[in-house]
C-alpha cells in the first residue's frame, strides 16, 4: 500500500485526489530498468528505473542516458505496483553503494520469491554478478587477467617487412604485389598497406605521405567495424527475428547491444527552409520599431510612440493599403500612393528624388508611373 505519514492529516483536494487515484484499476505488470552511468564529474551510479515501459529516450536525457543501454530488467511485484499506482511522475532511484543498492533490492527479490519461487534468488544473483564489471563507491576495478603474448601471425610479420623497406621499392613491383595479392591470399592487412603505398608513390609532388604502422592498424579496424556492420544490417533486413542467432554463427561473440548500435540509423538533419526577406516598406519599419522595443531603452512618452506607429503600420499591412507619400514642391502639395508591397528602397529612392533641388512635379510623376508600372517595385 501506499505510504502516509503517521499523524499526517491530507487536505480536502489531497483526500480527493487521493480517492480518486485509488479507484483507479491497478496495473497487471511492470517493468525496472537498471542503468550503469560510469564517472564524469559526478561519481559512477546505478539508476534503477521504475515503471521503465513508460520512460522515453527523451526523458533519460538529464541523466545523460539517452542513448544508453539497460544492464539489466525484472518484474515489478505486486507490492512495487501498488506503491507506484499513486506516482504523478517518473520515478527512478540511484546508487553510488552496492551495499545499499543490495539491501533494496534483497527485499524487492523476497516478494518476487513470494509470487514466482525463484524469480527473486535468480534476478539477485544477476545483479551481484555485474558488482566486478560495475565499481561504485570508489570501490577499484578488478584488474584484468594478464594476456599471454601471442605470437604474431604471418601477416603481421609480413607488415613489418613492407613498411621497412617500402621507401626502396618501385610503383611496378607494389602494383604487382597489390595484383597478386587480390587474385592470391585477398589479406586485408596487406591490401591496404600496399595500397597506401601505391597511392603514395603515384600521388603528384608525393604530397600523400608513405603510411605508418599505426595509420594502417586504424584503417584495418575501421574496415573490419565496417564489414561486421553491413554484414549485420543485410541479415536483420532479412530476418529481424532470428538476426541474432544467425550473427552468432559467424562472429560468436557478438552482443545484443552490438546489435541494437550497428542496425541503428543516424537521424537526418531537416533541412532548413529558406525565406523569402521582407523588402517590403511596411514590413521594414515593423522590424526597426520592434527592434527599438526589444533595446528596452525608451522613455515612456517615446515608448506609446513607438507602440502606436506599430500598430498603425500593422493594421495599414493587413488591410493592404496603399503607401500614402505628401511631397511638395514650388507652393503645389501632392499625395503619390504606392503599392502596399512596394519595396523600402524604391520609396527611399523616390523621397531623395523629390528632395533634389529644382525637381518638379512633373518629373517626379514620370518616375512615379515607371514604378507603378515596374515589376521590380515589388
């Protein structure tokens, strides 16, 4: 049952709430997660995972899970699922020491052990077997067993030849070692080294550099990942169910969590739509005032200004009027209306035009008929 405090009175909308949540069906199952977060600025923990079929990548992400794979999941008991109905949010746990994290979870597996004998024991015994993979608390990491040195193979001894006495030989003599190697023994080692080294000798004023020992291993490695990937990709495209079984038949050692890493797909970048710029006047000086507002550096009279000047210019753009411009010259005061589209330059243009000493009106109303009639106005 859900846990209150002694003594603790809830209020009229708590005892409500409380009431109607209670009413609620209960769920029939449940999940935990566990999760393995090694060290950063904080300590390694353990987050434990409450009702994890309800958890989204997106909201492991403050935890900086979002990617992350559990070590481990079990059945939620009865108990778990009655305590958790009333939750309005998430919940998780975390753990620095194994200590406590075992004390919980001892307890947990007892219930299960109640509803399903065995459940509980075998689920412990998992979670204590992942104590030397998993250090918390400071605790040292196992030191791994030392490593026999085995000898090297063939291939790596013929490695070392080559990049010894690569500088000493010829394009033709690596191109035909490249050839025979291809029809012959297909090393990929060697492939690569000899190509590295044809590609080298050939290049115009020898600006690919001869390859190093270490530049080679990196680009064997990297072609390996690659051939394991695409050979795990085209048998899950085949067979999603039975993938797995059928990896393992050819790379032994292969894991869940390997699988689930190369058959994943990187997200497109959504491409940005372009859009068009306003040109138009109206538009221009809505973006100036806005501007002036966001500086936050007006006085008040200036401020209503500002404010009613926008909500003009707006009200103006949406109805689509006509851009009213007063100019007078020689005593003679005449209104040129422009189209509401037309653009911030082209009026500009057109007031230092009218502001020209000795300009008249009948200049200014041939410029004014070539904008009406441009389509460049707009």
């Amino acid at each position: 049952m859900v846990k209150i405090k002694d003594g603790y009175v809830m209020s009229a909308a708590e005892r409500a709430e409380y009431e109607r949540q209670d009413a609620l069906p209960r769920k029939i199952s449940g999940r935990v997660d566990y999760y393995f977060k090694p060290q950063t600025k904080y300590p390694p923990r353990i987050y434990v995972f409450m009702d994890a079929e309800l958890w989204r990548d997106r909201n492991r992400r403050p935890m900086g899970l979002f990617n992350a794979v559990p070590f481990l999941s079990r059945p939620m008991n009865r108990e778990e699922i009655e305590y958790h109905h009333f939750n309005w949010r998430l919940c998780y746990h975390q753990y620095e020491d194994w200590a406590k994290l075992r004390y919980a979870e001892q307890q947990e597996a007892e219930e299960l052990d109640k509803e399903d004998p065995g459940t509980g024991t075998d689920f412990l015994e998992k979670l204590v077997g992942f104590r030397e993979q998993f250090a918390l608390g400071g605790q040292a990491m196992p030191k791994p067993p030392k490593e026999t040195v085995k000898p090297e193979s063939d291939e790596s001894l013929l490695l070392r030849l080559l990049l010894s006495k690569g500088e000493e030989l010829q394009p033709k003599e690596v191109f035909d070692m490249l050839v025979a190697e291809q029809q012959g023994q297909k090393r990929l080692g060697i492939l690569i080294l000899l190509r590295e080294f044809y590609q080298s000798m050939v290049s115009p004023d020898g600006k690919k550099q001869m390859p190093d020992l270490e530049t080679v291993n990196k680009k064997i490695l990297r072609s390996k990942e690659r051939s394991v990937r695409n050979f795990v990709r085209r048998v899950y495209r085949k067979n999603k169910l039975f993938a797995l079984d059928e990896i393992r038949n050819r790379y032994p050692d292969y894991e869940e969590v390997m699988l689930l890493k190369d058959v994943a797909v990187k997200s497109k970048k959504v491409k940005r739509k372009n859009h068009k710029p306003m040109l138009d006047l109206r538009r221009c000086q809505l973006e100036k005032l806005s501007a002036l507002l966001r500086s936050g550096d007006l006085p008040e009279q200036e401020y209503h200004n500002v404010c009613n000047r926008m909500v003009m210019l707006q009200n103006a753009h949406d109805r689509r009027l006509p851009i009213p411009l007063s100019v007078k010259l020689q005593g003679e005061t005449l209104v040129y209306d422009f189209d509401w589209k037309t653009r911030e330059n082209i009026v500009k243009s057109f007031v230092e035009l009218a502001n020209k000493q000795g300009m008249t009106h009948e200049v200014l109303k041939k410029r004014y008929q070539e904008i009406r009639s441009s389509p460049n106005s707009f």
